[in-house]
C-alpha cells in the first residue's frame, strides 16, 4: 500500500522559460527523510551542482510541505523553504509559518522547485492546476505589506502569499520571505534568492485535500494525544503571550544579551516584557493547522504587526541597549515590510553601534539610538547611504571595517538571542549549525538553564547533549511540526504519522530519520568545503568574561570549545577535521 498523506505531486517551475511541469515525488527519499527539511535538503543535494552562485539563475528555491500538512494533526502548517544561503555558502532551510503551506498541499503538490530567472518582475500564480506567470511591475519597490495587500485584492483573500521587500530585491543577504504579513522564512538570506530570480511573489490557492487511512480514527486518536499538551488547561503561556515569555526566563537564566553581547541581563526588562507589549493587543492569530495561536496582533501609534517574538524584542531591546517597547514594535513592522530578519539586521546595526562607540568607525548610531535603527532597515533594505555596507552582513562588514573580535557570527550568519558564556552548549549548537548560527537546530538553554538539567558551564557531554537535541529537532521539522508542540515525544510523533501514511513508524525511527538528516545537511556543505575551520566561536566569547547576572565571570575557554567539538564530531562519526568518511555520505543517497 503507497504511503498516503502525500500528493505525489512535484511542481517544477522554470521561470527563465516561463513553464511548469509535473512529476512524482520521490517517494524512495520520503521514506528515508519524511518531508519539509529532509526531503527538501535531500532534492536539493541531488539538483545542485557543486559551487553554484547563490544569486545566480542555476540555483533553486524549494518549498516543501510534509506528510502531516493539511490534515487533522494540529501545528504541522510549517513550510519548509530550502536553497543554498547567499549569506553563508550553506543549505539553508526556514520554517515558515502562517496558511501557505496548506494551500500549496491543497493545490496538490509537495514540493514546488523554483528555476531559473524571470527575464522582468514578476510572479507565480498557483490555482490548483492552474499555473500562470504574473507581471510585478507594479509591485517591485514596494514594501511587503503593501504587495501583500495588492495581491490579496487582486485575486481574493483566500489565497496565500509568500513575498519579498525591498531587501529580497537588493540582494540583501539579510532579506527573508513574508508571509500573510508578519510570518518570515527569516534565516540566511532566502528573500535575496527570490529577488535574484525577479520573483516579487508566489501567490497560492488550492481547494484539494489530503486523503489519510481513517479520517475519524486519526481524528479521534490525535485529539487525545493533544490533550496533555496542546490543549491543556495549565498551557496558557504560549496563548497569552507567545514567545515573549522567554524574556524573564532568559534574564533570570543569565542569558540576555546586553550591547552586542557585551553582557547579559537586564535590570530594566519589565519595561518591555510580555505584560507591557500586550497592552497594545488587538488580537489573536494562529497559523493554520494550529492549536495554540500563539500569535498576537499588535496596533499602537500607527503602528500593526503580529508579534513582536522574543528574538525580535532582545535585538531591538536590550542588545541594542533600547528599553522602549513602543521602538521595539516599529522596529518589527519596518524589519517586516522591508523584508529584512529581524535577528541578523538587528545584530548588524548593534554591531555598528559599536563600531562607532569605540571609535573604529563611525556610522552615525549609537547604543540606544532606537529611532535611527529603525531608520537604518529601510537604508539596507534598498543599499542607500550607510546601509550599503550593512545590508551583507556584519561578517563581511567586520571583514570590511574591522572589529571581528566582536562580530557575532558563524558562517556569516548572525547570533540569535542567547548568549553562550551563560549556556555553552548553545556555543556548540550555533558552530555545528548546518546554516550558520541558529537556535532552531538545537535548543541548548532549555536543558543547562530552564530546566537545569545539565551544568551550564562545562564542557562535559556537550557533544552527546546538542547531537539529541538536533536529532529530535530535524525530524520533528521534516515533519513539519512546530517548535510550539513542547511535549512532543518519538513515540507521539511516529503515531501521528502512522495514523496519517499508513506506514507503520516507529520511535526508532524518528531518531534514524532525525541522524540522516543532520548528515544529508553536513554532506551538502562539505561539498562545498565546510570543514572545522568554519565550526567556530566568535573571538568575544572566548577572550571577554561577563561583568553581571547569573553567569558573571563566565566565558568559554578556546579548549573547552574544542573538547565539545570534537565530543561532536565522535558522536557523529565524522573525523576531527569535521569530515564524514564517503561511505557514510554514500548510506544517505
């Protein structure tokens, strides 16, 4: 019996000759790596020839759903947006949120492959079976929001967009991909592949459905399921205040960072926390598929966005040395419309405050001069004035000015919002990342401080601890599952998908599943000559102890860094340069 939950449909798009096809999915690689972040990465290392240009037309963009979109099983509505970074040289894979993913598996595909290069701005219209190429001329240039608005009109409210800013359209390695307004493909630089492709948008509507073995058994069965967790009575944090609830907890655990992470904690946080930000609530949004809503919509002052999410609040808050709420709402809407992330813009800008604080250079912002970040989104958004040499990057900014002591970075992609010396697994996790510095690949401070389950300051079993946290967190995202889903468990997780496919999956699985797509990722990047010398710590965590909060004195040793590195590497079976051997690359084709 064929594994249900999929289309079995593959839209191929070659925008350079304004056509479509399509083919089978890859059912043989479905098997091996489910969906969304697997599977996506797993077409990608089979399509894309060694050494491609990120911004050239030879590379492509993938937009893969799962198994699990589009049926009963709530918070799967993630899309996973894959291409090689033109941030970082890497594959790059973003979860994205909002209704897009639904409405692609309605219209009948898995996966839709982007090609190509239109010759003009342009974008593609998907109406079940029905593809057309669409004229942006009257889009290129204008903000996110405001293309979002036009298309919506155009063509009605039931259909999703995925789109770019400004920034995708300058190149900006920092630009993301919107969707429904305020939901991003954030991460390494995805806006700038479609704007290098003149794709101002993907626009979507399907009225198809998924088929599963036994819809009212599923049903049944994953309400149950839900019931100690999502749906629990005493899980009312992520409703109430989304991920705004990590601010406390990050400032209590010693992890805030403060100044371009100069420092951590914040004695002035509850002038921007959660309670402050909600005041300002309109209303509640969830993605589709979602049990939580976690979204909160936000109007003040002229002033509209969904959000802002606790790593949008640290860099435009306390990172930048801003303790004003309403500035760090402003910050979000402008980062959105521009189409730019909000953590890899904020901590180029917090780096350049820097810069001119300590004289190396003087961009014209200092440390809590809020008005002026906002304003410098919208000059690297469209490369104007001194946001021409910001809008790479603070990697190839510092390469530029100077002042790589205190660029944080791995690969060229800037640090979320967690500092290390107070959780030095996440110094780990942020080198071993397949995309450069990320927190979505393994969640460190969730064991070493909230939970308090392993001692934050040594490098002891670091290796074992973020190799479980990646594992977990890679086939969770293959299965398009959000990261809101907090008690989520192998064996819950091979239930939902047996009850789904028909397959029958096991726990066990999940952990083969979760192993193969670490090293698929891996294998992509040493193709392309990632090794262990871009596995690294920035040269401020190493050299500079933190002066308060919880971690005071704290700073991560460059031995102990490379204890838990190579810690890594064994668990992984890789060499200690950070090479898999050929057979291993071989088991995963």
């Amino acid at each position: 019996m064929p594994m249900l939950g999929y289309t079995n449909k593959v839209l191929r798009v070659n925008l350079t000759e304004r056509s479509y096809g399509i083919e089978p999915l890859r059912m043989d690689w479905a098997e091996k790596y489910i969906g969304s972040k697997g599977l996506s990465i797993r077409y990608l290392y089979e399509e894309l020839e060694p050494n491609t240009d990120p911004l050239s037309a030879e590379n492509k963009l993938l937009l893969t759903t799962g198994p699990l979109t589009g049926t009963p099983v709530p918070c799967s509505g993630k899309l996973a947006v894959t291409s090689k970074s033109p941030a970082t040289g890497t594959i790059s894979d973003a979860s994205i949120g909002g209704h897009i993913a639904i409405s692609i598996k309605y219209a009948g595909y898995d996966i839709v492959i982007l090609e190509g290069k239109l010759s003009k701005p342009g974008y593609l219209l998907i109406e079940d079976d029905r593809i057309s190429f669409e004229s942006a001329d009257d889009l290129w240039g204008k903000g996110s929001h405001e293309a979002e608005k036009t298309l919506a009109e155009r063509h009605g409210v039931d259909h999703s967009i995925l789109s770019i800013g400004p920034a995708g359209e300058n190149l900006s390695v920092l630009a993301c991909i919107n969707c429904d307004y305020y939901r991003q493909a954030g991460r390494g630089g995805l806006g700038a592949v479609m704007g290098s492709k003149n794709l101002k948008a993907v626009v979507v509507k399907g009225t198809g459905s998924v088929e599963v073995p036994d819809i009212r058994k599923a049903t049944d069965r994953i309400v149950e399921l839900l019931q100690v967790d999502v749906l629990r009575e005493d899980n009312t944090f992520v409703f109430d205040v989304g991920t705004t609830a990590f601010l406390e907890a990050c400032n209590d655990g010693g992890i805030l960072p403060v100044k371009n992470f100069s420092d951590t904690t914040d004695e002035e946080w509850v002038k921007y926390n959660g309670d402050v930000l909600m005041e300002y609530r309109e209303g509640k949004r969830g993605c589709g598929d979602c049990g939580l809503g976690c979204g909160n919509f936000l109007k003040f002052r002229g002033t509209s966005i969904e959000g802002p999410e606790y790593e949008t609040i640290s860099v435009a808050g306390p990172n930048a040395g801003n303790t004003d709420p309403v500035a760090i709402l402003k910050y979000n809407e402008v980062a959105d419309d521009m189409g730019l992330d909000t953590i890899s813009a904020g901590d180029t800008i917090i780096w350049a405050m820097e810069m001119t604080e300590k004289g190396l250079y003087d961009f014209g912002i200092r440390f809590g001069e809020s008005d002026k970040m906002i304003d410098f989104l919208r000059l690297m958004a469209r490369r104007e004035g001194v946001g021409a040499y910001l809008a790479d990057g603070v990697k190839r900014a510092s390469e530029k000015f100077g002042g790589d002591e205190f660029a944080l970075q791995v690969k060229g992609l800037e640090y979320p919002q967690y500092e290390p010396r107070g959780s030095w697994g996440m110094s780990l996790s942020y080198a071993v990342s397949d995309r450069g510095a990320c927190h979505m690949r393994a969640y460190a401070p969730n064991v070493e401080v909230f939970e308090a389950a392993a001692p934050p300051y040594t490098a002891e079993g670091k290796g074992q601890m973020v190799y479980e946290l990646a594992e977990f967190n890679a086939v969770k995202f293959s299965s398009c599952i959000c990261d809101m889903w907090a008690t989520l468990t192998y064996d819950f997780l091979s239930e939902l998908l047996t009850l789904v496919t028909g397959r029958n999956w096991t726990a066990d699985e999940m952990g083969e599943v979760g192993r193969r797509v670490i090293n698929i990722a891996r294998a992509f990047n040493q193709r392309e000559g990632f090794t262990r010398k871009e596995d690294t710590i920035p040269k401020r965590l190493v050299r500079e102890a933190l002066k308060s909060g919880p971690a005071v004195g704290q700073k991560i040793p460059q031995e102990a860094f490379d204890d838990m590195l190579d810690q890594y590497y064994d668990v992984m079976g890789w060499d200690k340069n950070g090479v898999m051997p050929e057979d291993l690359v071989a088991s995963l084709l």
